[in-house]
C-alpha cells in the first residue's frame, strides 16, 4: 500500500503495517519475521484476492484482483455461470449486488442474450479505465455508479433493438443492430 492509499491514521504513524502473526500471548504478538511486539489492537488487512477454489482454473482462473468476466458477472469461456458480487465498488457493494442479480434475471429469462464469446472477450479488454487508470482491463475494482448505469442500460438496449459490447466509457456510441428482413427470391428471368 502506498502512503497516498493508506489510511489518514497510518499516514501519522499511528497505524504500523506488520507480516503475519505466528502467535499471540496475552497483549503481545510474535510475528512471523521474528519481532515482537506489545499491541492495543489488530486490524486483519488480508486484501482483496479472489479464489474460486470450486471450480478448475481451466474454467476459470483469478490473478489476485483480476477476474476475466463479461460486465464483471458472466464467465466468457463458460455459459451459464454467472459470479455476483466479485466487485470491489468503494462506496458499497450491497447496491452493485442488487444490480448484477437483476441483470443475472434478465438474462436468465431470455429479455436480454449475451454477445458472442468473442465479443464479451473484447469488451473485457476494452473495459473502462478512466477513473481507475492503473488497474488492469480485468480489475474487479470499478466505479460502482457508472457500473451500476451500465448493466441497467443493457436491457433497456436490448428491448429498443440497439445492442453493443459497450463499456461505461462509449455507452453513449450505441450501434442499432436490427435483424435483416429475409429477401423475397427474385423471379426468374
């Protein structure tokens, strides 16, 4: 953790970041490295690493905060699943939750079709990264107000005919995808 994401009582020095704890004994903590030390209160900062040991890394593999989904839900390579709440939105993820559960229902009752696997591929690459520039194109982390914006869009996209893999950043360039009317065959000449 870098000092400008540290807590305002770790930046006094109040707040002191140790390895692991070997043992406790009383008011005093042993910690793997070897130091000891006489402490007042633990804070468990364990981070955000995500492991899905359920299911085969050939299905589907996590890299620390990174996770390959479709709008941070559908698992490209594996139709049908679906993971909720594997988002790390500041602000609350109890409202980001509600959402993806209603865009897991619209899905699930056919009013909204996923995009081709390769599509979904590309969206996971272009995902946005304004606001967050230095996670990767698979980050879990998101701004949880445009995420929330976005899966609400997409069934409404749906229904009006007009669907794109688009991210929080070009949701405004909607392309109308409309199914081509069969040609009346041509009467021979």
């Amino acid at each position: 953790m870098t000092a400008a994401e540290a807590p305002p009582a770790a930046r006094c020095g109040h707040v002191v970041v140790k390895p692991a704890v070997e043992r406790l004994s009383g008011d005093r903590v042993r910690f793997v490295d070897g130091s000891e030390e006489r402490i007042d209160q633990i804070v468990s900062a364990t981070g955000y690493r995500i492991s899905l040991p359920f299911l085969s890394s050939s299905l589907l593999a996590a890299g620390g905060r990174d996770l390959s989904l479709y709008r941070r839900i559908a698992a490209p390579a594996v139709r049908g699943l679906f993971l909720a709440g594997l988002v790390r939105a500041p602000g609350g993820l109890l409202p980001v939750v509600e959402t993806q559960g209603e865009w897991i229902a619209t899905v699930l009752t056919g009013r909204l079709r996923l995009p081709p696997r390769a599509q979904m591929w590309r969206a996971i690459a272009r995902a946005d990264r304004q606001r967050f520039p230095q996670e990767s194109p698979r980050s879990v982390r998101c701004d949880p107000h445009a995420y929330r914006r976005l899966l609400q869009s997409d069934p409404r996209r749906a229904r009006r005919g007009v669907w794109h893999v688009a991210t929080a950043a070009d949701a405004r360039h909607e392309i109308a995808v409309r199914p081509q009317r069969p040609r009346r065959e041509q009467p021979a000449a």
